[in-house]
C-alpha cells in the first residue's frame, strides 16, 4: 500500500501544479516511448493520412454539386410551390412556349450586343450585325430543339423580324417600355427616350430557348455545351465590328459552381498534408 500522498501535491489555493505534474508525468512517459521506439509514430500517422485521403478518389461519383441542392433548403416551401406551379400551369416547349409560365429559368443560350463607340443598335450600321448574330446562333442543332410556338421558333427578341425582309424598325416609331403591347424592358438596355419614343439603345438581348421537357432535356443540355465551345469561333468569323457580345447560358452558373469546387480540393488537399507533415516533423525534435 501507498504510504500517505505528500502534501506538496495536494491541490489548494497555494499549490496550483496539482494538474500540471500528472500530466508531465504522462508525456515524459510517452516522450520515453517515442524515444525508445519511433517508427510506429512516424509511419502509423502517414499510413492513416494516406488511407483516409485515398478516398478523394471516389469523390467524382459521389460528390453532389447541384447548385439548387446546395443553397436551398430540401423541403423548402418555395420548391413545394413550384410544384403546384408546375402542376396547374403546366409548359408545352414544343408547340405552346411561354418564357413567363416558365416556373424555372429554363433552358437557354443568352447573348448581349452593345454598340461599339456610344451609338445606337437599332442604327444602320449595327443592325445588320445583329441580324448576323442571330443567323449565325440559328444552326440546325437550334433549329431541332428550339423551344416553339405557333410553329415556329420562340423569338429571341421581340424587335427581330420574323421574315428577312421586314426593315430595320425605326427608333422613333418604337414606345418604351411598351409598344404595341409588348414589354420591351428586357430587350433593350441603355435606351435613350423623349416622351416615351425611344430615340437610341445601347444594348440589346438575345435569348434562346431551348425545350426541356421529356427526354429533349438532355439533347438541351449537350446542345448548350456546343453552344459554349463555338460561340468565341462563330464571333470571330462574324467579324463584328460595329457592336460586342456578351454571352451565358443557363448552365454558366452551375458550371462555375463546379469550377470552384475543383480549385478548392487541391487546395484543401495540400494544406492538410503540410499540416500533418508539420504536426510529425515536431514530434520527432
């Protein structure tokens, strides 16, 4: 049996290592052990480190990068309301396009012109290029999978002609921001007006739609992937010089979501081995 504990290691307002020793104690003696045999402390750490990162590997298949999945909530009243949308007002991409009745953004290829050096892209010399624009997006890939309505496919633009041979519309005959009963504010940006006539715009939106409902929506997607590849190409044959196009899609903010993700895991990836490597290299001093 032990003999009675000395009275410098109870614990009381004066003495205040009563913790501090044991503990000292612990590590001298796990300090001995390290000393005394290494290895096992060197190379378990690693050969866990390595076995647990083994599975990034996997982390292609079972990552989940949806970007409405990620921000939203998964039984959030807003998706519960889209669904009775969806199920009373119900879309028809293929005969009976609608872009309002949309209840997502839907599936789409968006182009910005703006007119070079402060002039107009209803003016005569921009113009033109707008209509070549728009020829040049309409490829047959387009032609197949537009989104339609009254036979025909849904007008990127309420201002482009519907036949080739309309002409240009005139600024001064035009209302802002409705004319004729069409809504004309999301089609015409930086517009000029002097008693609701419009006189010039700086920029005008193109927006394509493709269908997404039924097996097409895949056929959509991969179509706007095409789209994103060709689009620089078909640009610079067009030599645009009297307007410069922007352009998205809807699937530049999801891609961009996914890009941030695979710039962020290698980062990730080597702060952790030097932190480990940190962590083992100080035990062996």
């Amino acid at each position: 049996m032990g003999g009675p504990r000395d009275p410098a290691e109870r614990c009381s307002c004066r003495n205040t290592d009563c913790l501090e020793r044991p503990l000292r104690r612990l590590f001298e003696g796990l300090a001995t052990g390290v000393a005394a045999c290494p290895w096992p402390f060197v190379l378990l750490p690693l050969l866990l480190s390595g076995g647990l990162g083994a599975g990034f590997f996997f982390l292609p298949q079972r990552q989940a990068n949806d970007i409405e999945g990620q921000f939203t909530p998964t039984w959030g009243p807003a998706k519960a309301e889209r669904d009775v949308v969806r199920r009373y007002f119900p879309t028809d991409d293929s005969a009976r396009f609608s872009a309002p009745r949309l209840p997502t953004e839907g599936a789409y290829a968006a182009l910005i012109a703006v007119a070079s050096d402060g002039t107009s892209v209803l003016g005569p010399a921009a113009w033109p290029e707008v209509l070549r624009l728009d020829e040049a997006v309409r490829d047959p890939s387009y032609e197949r999978l537009c989104a339609r309505s009254n036979g025909s496919c849904a007008s990127p633009n309420p201002l482009l002609p519907r036949r080739g041979d309309e002409p240009r519309p005139a600024p001064q005959t035009l209302r802002f921001p409705v004319h004729d009963g069409v809504f004309l504010g999301a089609a015409l940006g930086g517009v000029d007006t002097r008693d609701g006539q419009v006189l010039s715009a700086r920029a005008l939106k193109l927006v394509y739609y493709l269908r997404e409902d039924g097996p097409e929506s895949e056929h959509s997607r991969q179509s706007l992937q095409g789209f994103q590849r060709n689009i620089s190409s078909k640009l610079s044959e067009l030599h645009l010089a009297s307007i410069q196009v922007t352009y998205f899609t809807s699937l530049s903010r999801q891609q961009e979501f996914e890009g941030n993700t695979k710039s962020v895991i290698p980062l990730f990836s080597i702060t952790y081995f030097l932190t480990i490597t940190f962590a083992i290299v100080s035990c062996l001093r």
